[in-house]
C-alpha cells in the first residue's frame, strides 16, 4: 500500500490515465483522473493529470467542463511558475471556448498564450490569425498567421508549416495579393505532397485554383478545382468538395461552358457540400443564380438568388452581401427594372467598400484589382455615381516631403502616419530614382525615435566582409586592417532607426546575421564573442525583385517574411503623370540660385516632358530640370533646352520631322538651302563687327543677340511667305523652336498672318 500511494505509482497512474485518452478511451481516463484527485500529488503530476482530464473532456464533448479545466489549470500553472503548462492550457482552453461558440474568449486565450512553450505559442497564433482573417480583421490576422509559420518553420514542424502556409495563401488570395498566395499555396503544396497529408494538399490545390482563375487562366483553374475536389472527396469533406465543384463550374460559366457548369453543379459532392457548409451553400447557389441567367431563364435564377441570400443569414460571410447585391443587380437588369438593379448595383458598391475599410490601406491597390470587384466598381464609375470615401486624399508635401497630388503617391503617403508612429519593421520597394531614401527620412521623422539617430547603408557598395564590419562591427585583429575596435551601425543606431538600402544584394552570409538582428535583437561585432543587444527600428529598401530572387535560392524565404512587416511601394513616375509638373516645379525652385525667381517651363516643355518615360523616374526628372535650367537662356524653359538628353532630343527631331512632312507641298517648292535664284553659289559675307555695332548703339550683348534674332527670323519668314517650316529651313534651325519663338512675339506672328 505504501507502494501504491508513492509519488511514482501516482505518477504511473497519471500516464495510464493519459495513454486511455490516446487510445480512444476517454471516459476511463476521466476516472483516473477523478481517482486521484482527492490525493496530495507533486506539482509534475498535478499538472500532468489536470492536462489529460482536459483532453478527456473535449473529446467527450464536455466543452463547457472542459474550459474551466483548462482555465483552472492556467491559473495554477502560472502560480508555480510552470509557462510550458500555462502556454498548453491556454491554447486548450481557447479550444473549448471555440467550440462552445464563445468566439470572443477563443480570441482572448489565443492572444494571451505565453511563450513558454513555442508549439503552443505558435499554435495560438495559428488560431488566432484564422480566427481574425473568418472575422475581416485582416491586419492582426496576416500578423499573426505570419508569427505561426515563421516558428512552425523554425521549431521545424513541417506539418503546421504546410497548414500556416495554407491559410495564410489562402488570406493573401482573399486580399488580392496573387503572387504571394501562389507562393505560399505552392509551399504548402510541395511540402503536403512530402509528408502525404492530402488535407494540407488539397487546400493548397484550392488556392491555386483561386488564383489562376483570377488571373484569368482558365484551364489551368478548372484542372485545380477538379483535383482539389478529387481530395477532399477522397477525404469525405463533404463542404470543401462541393466549394472546389462549385468554384469550378463558375470557371466554366466563364468560358462559356454552360453545360460542363451544368454538369459539375449537379454532382453529388455539390448537394451534400451545400448541406454541410452555409459557405459552399453560397457559392453554390451563386453559381446556379449566374448558369440560370445565362441560360436566360430568370425564374431559377432568382430562386437561386433567395438560397443565396438565406446562407447570409447563417454565417457572418464578408463579400457575399455584395456579391448576392450585384447578381441581384444583374438579374433586375434582365427583366427590365433599370431603377431597381441601379438600386442594387450602389448597395453592392457600398458594401465592398465597407469590407475594403478592412483591408491594410497597403493591400487595397491589390484588392480592388481583383476582376470580379474591379468589375463592380468599374460598373459604378460608369454610372456617374461612385463615391469611395476609403479612396485616400493627398497628402501635403511639406508633411513629408515627397511632391504630388496623384492617387498612387497618395496610397503611400497617407499610410506615413501610422507607420511612422509604429515600432514595425518597413520594407519600402520601388524602382531606382523613386524616393525611397526620402520614405526612410519621412517615417524617421515622424517616429518617437525622431530625436534619436538616423544611420544610412547602401548595403550594394560594399563586399561581404565590409558590410559585415560595416553593419556589426568588429574587433582588434578581426581580420588584416583591423587596428582597433570599431563600433558597427547597428551599435551607431541604437535607439534610433538604421535604413539598409538595396537590401536585396546582400550576401547569404549577411542574409543570417541580419535575421538573428531582427529577431534577437543581438549580435557579436566580427571577430568578437561578446553579444550586443540594441533596440534599433529597421527600415529597408530594394529595387529588386525579392520574390524571384528567393525562387532563385539567392534571398532567404525567412528574412523575407521578417523584412515584410509592412510594406510601402512607391509608385513609377511613368504612373503618376499628373504628378510630373508640380515635381518640376519644385526642382526649378531648389536649382534657383539664392535671390533669383526660378525659371519655368513653357507649355511645349511640359507637353515633352510629359512624352517620356523616365526609367531614371523623379532622380532622372530633377537631374535633367536641372540641368536644362542652366541652359536655357530666359526665364521661360523651351524644348530645346533638353537638347542636351539624348532621349528628349530624339523626340524633338521627331516633331520636326513629322511637322515638316505635314507641310509636304510647301517642301516641294522650297528653293535649295546654299544656292541663290540663278543658281550661282553665293559670295563670300564680309565679317560684321558686332562688337562696335553694340557699343554704337549702346545696348547690351542680350539685346543685341535677341534684335539680330528677330531681323533674322522676320526676313525669313517674309522670304518663306509666312511658312513656317520653310523659314526654319532658310535659318537652319528646328520648326519646332521657330514655332515657339513665332508664337511668343505679336509682330511676328502679324508677319505669319499677313502673308
């Protein structure tokens, strides 16, 4: 007996108890455990025996018994300091609490999981990310299913990697966000065929299908559908075989296969699926409603339209109030209600607006591209009557210091604020020549950290050793050069903020050690052993590709997804035309000497800058601006100014050249350039002495440049009688600027008249 009441038998017993539940007895490890109870037990034991008694209740089904198990067990691992337990208990008592229907307190044990023990922790934010993205709440939901797959990839559980890689696809897909999706459906794909889990595959398979059906790749759609509900029929979920077949007849009501879409919606899959989930009882009866109307018979159409609208009622579906109010639009179209499916149509536009309020402000460019709400909007613009009021306002430069009033610059700059105020890491992408520097300095700026250090890296001008040096620092005697110790930026930075630019050409090596820095926050200088901790904000730029350079194996997937907390694209030059004159502006006014009013560009300046594409985008703009401010000789910039860009100049030749062939007949006429009327060669000028023609008259060098000008240009076109093209082929010069100058000076423009 003495045996029998020893902490080792009660031990044993706990783990019998626990075996029972493993091995499908659940009911007999609750009377273990209810045996024991009563017992004074170590702290091992205790909290052994309370885990398994929570386990046994939920698969008994016992949910609300099972929370307070979990919940008690939380409380009392917590007092005797045990976070491994306290993380597990957690995580189960979130469980119970979701099946209980208690979403809010699933929520708020899945937040409030410790990280004492990294699977569960890693777990919680698996839930809880899912949870949020079912809800809308799509910002803390990226966050969180990102935190699950980033320690599933560490803790090197391939399995929950492959699930947290799904959903997380699965919610880029829903934002818009197609290559992203493709790219972590893809991963879950490899990695559920490897381990042979057919659930994680068939999800996978689902996504992709998604996405090339919003790519507009239709067979490549159908053959996905087709094998993700092969999947999940061979693994009898009921609900996800009829999505995939329903998703898939839609693809063929696309492409006009109405009876391959009559086919596909009459499997079994699709009725037991409409049975089993009000999700796919939705997509199913949107199907039905669209192959109805394209049959044109209204009657089935709009019963299928009334299915559609009572799996609303059962579950809280984001987008199918729009969608049910757009198709609800089209089929009042159809019998003639002009008024009522305009009715529609702007109560479909309202609410996609008030899901796209959901959307990070970053992701909605991506979210409205998608065809099918592009479309609704599009409709709405057509009408005259879409109002957006989540589409954003320009910003002021000052604020900030970026120049422009265009839509695209304002997607970025009205996020500046609450980035600015964030402690997130920011990737900043964009091409060569688009502020992304000035992005860095503005969310500095404009951070708590504003007083403290702003440190600069051009990560793509150094080797690997360098920058290494550069970014951690080093020793005495780290390496042949190192004559003292030497702090690194990150060392400079702290309490600050470091930007790395061109980040997407740093090393592998450098690749690791920058990850260890964003998640540690630690390093050791090089050569060192001493680890440093710092508290510094990242903020990073790249012009590259980093997508195709992780397919490529030469960026790690991992520092990626670490570097991408938020992410702000600064849009081309080439689409933000409306921008280009107010960038201009402001650099004429920076490149004008102290004193002096800035020059300006005439109308035929603006009109040819306005023609180029600017690969260089605003660096390129404010270099030749710049540049043509020194050359032009008044205050107003004419085209030929840019004569000096070889770019611009090809484009100037070509006005010439095609004004020249618009005046065709007069060309034909035009007497030979160097001969006069008989045919004799001229003789030779005797040289003028415009110097003492100036002091004679006493005026100045300009004036007398501009009166020689204007003789000249008076004479030919009196010569040309008033041709234009043929005057500016007796002075040598381009149309295009006699043009100019012809329309900038009253009397000569009388001559062009008179003649």
């Amino acid at each position: 007996s003495a045996l029998a009441a020893s902490p080792v038998a009660a031990q044993a017993r706990a783990l019998g108890a626990e075996l029972h539940v493993l091995t499908g007895r659940p009911a007999d490890a609750l009377a273990e455990c209810q045996a024991l109870a009563a017992r004074a037990l170590v702290p091992d034991t205790e909290l052994s025996l309370a885990m398994t008694r929570g386990k046994a209740l939920l698969v008994l089904g016992r949910l609300d018994e099972a929370k307070a198990a979990y919940a008690a067990l939380a409380h009392r691992a917590h007092e005797l300091g045990r976070p491994r337990e306290a993380a597990l208990a957690r995580l189960n008592e979130g469980v119970a609490a979701f099946r209980t229907g208690d979403v809010e307190r699933a929520a708020e044990c899945w937040a409030e999981t410790p990280a004492g023990h990294a699977r569960a922790w890693a777990q919680a934010r698996a839930n809880l990310g899912s949870l949020h993205a079912e809800g809308g709440d799509f910002e803390p939901a990226l966050e969180a299913l990102s935190q699950a797959l980033h320690s599933f990839a560490r803790l090197g559980s391939q399995r929950e990697a492959a699930l947290a890689a799904s959903n997380l696809g699965r919610l880029m897909h829903q934002l818009g966000e197609l290559g992203r999706a493709e790219e972590l459906s893809e991963f879950a794909l490899a990695k559920g065929r490897q381990l042979g889990d057919r659930y994680v595959e068939a999800g996978a398979t689902l996504t992709l299908g998604a996405v090339q059906a919003d790519r507009k790749k239709l067979v490549e759609a159908v053959q996905l559908f087709e094998r993700a509900r092969e999947l999940y029929a061979a693994l009898e979920s009921h609900g996800w075989a009829g999505l995939a077949a329903a998703l898939e007849a839609r693809v063929h009501l696309e492409s006009g296969l109405l009876a391959r879409a009559e086919v596909v919606l009459a499997l079994p899959c699709v009725e037991a699926g409409a049975k089993a989930s009000s999700a796919t009882a939705l997509e199913v009866s949107l199907a039905q409603a669209e192959h109805a109307l394209a049959l044109g018979d209204v009657a089935v159409a709009g019963r299928a339209l009334g299915r559609a609208r009572e799996a609303l009622v059962e579950r809280t579906e984001l987008e199918g109030p729009w969608r049910t109010a757009e198709l609800a639009a089209r089929l009042k179209r159809v019998n003639g209600d002009l008024t009522g499916a305009k009715s529609e149509l702007e109560r479909a536009g309202r609410l996609l607006d008030e899901v796209l309020e959901r959307v990070p402000l970053a992701l909605r460019p991506a979210f409205l591209s998608v065809p099918r709400r592009a479309a609704v909007r599009a409709a709405l613009v057509s009408d005259g009557r879409l109002v957006a009021p989540s589409e954003p306002k320009p910003v002021a430069a000052p604020a900030h210091g970026l120049v422009g009033a265009s839509r695209a610059l304002a997607l970025v700059t009205q996020m500046l604020g609450p980035v600015a105020r964030s402690q997130a890491t920011v990737l900043v992408r964009g091409e060569s020549g688009t502020g992304k520097e000035l992005l860095a300095d503005a969310i500095h700026e404009g951070s708590p950290r504003r007083h403290m250090p702003l440190v600069k890296v051009n990560c793509a001008a150094m080797v690997e050793e360098l920058l290494l040096s550069e970014l951690f620092g080093h020793e005495k005697g780290a390496f042949t050069g190192a004559v003292k110790e030497r702090k690194g930026r990150f060392e400079l930075a702290d309490g600050g903020t470091i930007f790395l630019d061109e980040i997407g050409d740093i090393s592998p090596k450098a690749q690791v050690a920058l990850l260890r820095v964003l998640q540690e926050r630690e390093f050791e200088r090089v050569g060192g052993q001493k680890t440093l901790k710092v508290d510094v904000r990242v903020i990073c730029a790249t012009n590259r590709d980093l997508e195709a350079l992780i397919a490529e194996g030469r960026f790690r997937a991992d520092l990626y997804y670490r570097l991408k907390g938020v992410t702000l694209v600064l849009p081309p030059l080439r689409e933000r035309p409306e921008d280009l004159a107010g960038l201009a502006g402001h650099f004429l006014a920076r490149a004008a000497p102290a004193g002096q009013k800035p020059k300006t560009l005439s109308p035929a300046s603006l009109e040819l800058l306005q023609r180029y594409e600017w690969p260089g985008n605003v660096r390129e703009l404010e270099n030749v601006v710049a540049s043509a401010a020194i050359f032009a000789e008044g205050e107003v910039i004419e085209p030929d100014a840019f004569s000096h860009v070889a770019e611009l100049r090809a484009l100037l030749v070509g006005d010439e050249e095609e004004d020249d062939a618009d005046d065709g007949p007069d060309e034909v006429a035009a007497v030979p350039a160097r001969a006069t009327a008989d045919g004799q060669a001229p003789r030779a000028a005797e040289a003028l002495d415009f110097y003492e023609l100036a002091r004679s008259r006493g005026i100045s060098l300009k004036d007398l440049r501009h009166e020689v000008e204007m003789q000249c240009i008076r004479r030919a076109l009196l010569d040309a009688k008033g041709n234009i093209s043929e005057a500016a082929r007796l002075l040598m010069m381009k149309r295009s600027r006699l043009s100019q100058i012809v329309n900038a000076e009253p009397s000569l423009k009388e001559v062009v008249r008179g003649n």
